[in-house]
C-alpha cells in the first residue's frame, strides 16, 4: 500500500493564537487514535497540500513529528475557508495496521458501456464513494466499477454486484446503485408527443370573422 511522508511539529499556540501559526504558512493540526494521546501538531502548508492531494483520505501518511517516532495515521477531517478554500486545519487519526479501520473509498468508472455505445443510453451515475472496513494494509485506493457489463437498456451496477478482496468488508447498503442506463430521452420525447392526443381543436380560417358578422 502507497504511504506518504509529512513532516510536522508539536504545536503551542491555541486557540485564537494560531493565527500567528498561519501567518507563517503553517496550518494547526490535531494527530489522535486509540493508542496515541490527542497531539495538536502544525504542518508546513504547502507540504500539507501536496501531501492531501496525494492521500486523499483513504491512503495512509507517515506523520512524523519532531523528536517523536512515525505514526502512521489517515486525514479524517479537513476544514478549508470558505472563501479562498484554503485549508485551515486538519484531523489525523493513529491507525494501527493490525486492528481494522473505516474509511470511504472512492469508486472508479472504468471501460466504456456497450448499451451507451450501440443503443446510445444514458450512463447515469449513483453514488462516487464505498464505506469499508478492513485492515490499514489493505485498503484500496479505490474501487474499480466494470462497465462493460451494462450491455442493456435499464440494466445497472448494486454496490452488491463488486467484485472485492475478502479481505474487504462492505458497510455501504448493498442494494445502492452505482451506475445505471436509463433509455435516450429524445427518442422517448419524441414518442410521448407521438401518442399523445391533442385536446385542442383547431381553429378553422374565418370562423372569427364569421362570428362577428353574425352578431352584427
């Protein structure tokens, strides 16, 4: 499994005072677990951003905090301004890899759909994310959706239907669809407008003046 190296050190100023911690390009941070005491830590920021893009929030960092030993730990909660959405701090939880973990994994859509191809369907898609339980060492950096089984108008891909590790235990509902084909809208409107009976009578030329001839 991929893991990413940060550097960070153990923080001092809280509360209102970390703002002089920003000042200086670092972000406040907090590093706890069920074997590591809650630490507030700060991390340089742009090695912070390199570090989230990469990781996301499924792979693990290997936080090392000066004059500590490693801790390997996942980003749980990143809180970003509102306005210019930097990231103001963020959440590290202590994983250890022999006790088992939850996490959402991102799912991705690979191969191309043969009822979109040759029936020109709609590929619509459901939800993006999968919450797992597995040890730290297996967790995937996301999960493939095979769509070259939606062969079929209406056919669709349940989080029941992935194929995974066993080592892998799914908590997401397993009737959540992640990925359906739903028919060609402009062919079903033009149908709809096909059959549909019209209620409106037609005006015939010169009925108007008609009628206002008869009335004088």
């Amino acid at each position: 499994m991929e893991q990413i190296d940060l550097s960070a050190e153990v923080r001092t100023e809280v509360g209102k005072r970390v703002g002089r911690s920003r000042a200086q390009g670092y972000v406040p941070a907090v590093v706890y677990g069920s074997h590591y005491a809650a630490t507030p830590i700060q991390v340089e920021s742009r090695a912070l951003q390199k570090a989230l893009a990469r990781a996301g929030g499924n792979t693990l960092i290997r936080l090392q905090i000066t004059g500590r030993e490693p801790v390997a730990v996942l980003a749980r909660e990143v809180q970003r301004d509102t306005l210019k959405h930097h990231i103001i701090h963020v959440d590290f939880q202590q994983v250890v890899m022999n006790e088992k973990i939850t996490a959402e994994v991102p799912l991705r859509l690979v191969g191309e759909a043969p009822a979109v191809r040759e029936l020109g369907g709609i590929l619509v898609h459901g939800i993006d994310r999968l919450e797992v339980s597995c040890l730290p060492g297996d967790l995937p950096p996301a999960i493939d959706v095979d769509l070259s089984q939606l062969t079929r108008l209406h056919d669709s891909i349940a989080v029941a239907g992935l194929n995974l590790p066993s080592s892998i235990t799914v908590l997401s509902d397993p009737e959540t669809i992640i990925a359906r084909i739903e028919a060609p809208r402009i062919s079903e409107a033009v149908e709809e407008a096909v059959e549909a009976p019209t209620s409106v009578e037609p005006e015939v030329v010169g009925r108007r003046e008609r009628a206002a001839a008869e009335e004088e």
